[in-house]
C-alpha cells in the first residue's frame, strides 16, 4: 500500500513540474492573398464530378479556395477543384 502511495505521489508530482516543450510566438508572419480571378465551382459541377469519381472506384477530394465577398472583412471558402484520388491516399494523408 505505501508503495502505490509513494507511486502516485511521485506521478503527480512529475506531471505538475515546470518544463516540456517551450513553445514561441516567432512564427513567420502570413498574409492571405484572395485571388479575384479563382472562378468557384456550382454546386452541380462538384456533384458531377464526385460522381464521376465514385463511378470510376475513385475518391473525391474537394480543394477550396478562400473569397472575399462584397465588402465583408471576412472571407468564405469555395470549391475550385475536384481531385479524384485512391481512397489509400486519403487515408495515408489523414
């Protein structure tokens, strides 16, 4: 019994130490340029294409691009690409 209590004393106290991995704030700075000219998929082409993958034993993998829309400081992700990939790439890339 004082053998577990000495464990679990000697286990609180090393995940309450000071220490581990320091962690900065010296990133890179990034900028998010909004290419005006990216023209968005519809709805219906992205189905098609998705479609067309599943059809041919593939898997869809959708890319999105990011767009300012009107005035609004935010920006919204829309559908450039449809990529059709095995499915072990995408399990391989998660």
């Amino acid at each position: 019994m004082k053998t577990l209590i000495l464990f679990s004393a000697v286990f609180l106290a090393a995940c309450s130490s000071v220490g581990g991995t320091k962690y900065t704030t010296d990133a890179a700075p990034q900028t998010l340029f909004i290419d005006p000219s990216v023209q968005a998929l519809s709805r219906q082409e992205v189905i098609q294409a998705s479609k067309e993958c599943i059809a041919g034993d593939m898997q869809p993998m959708i890319i999105y691009g990011k767009r300012r829309i009107g005035n609004a400081n935010t920006s919204s992700d829309i559908p450039v690409e449809v990529l059709c990939t095995t499915k072990w790439d995408i399990i391989r890339k998660l």
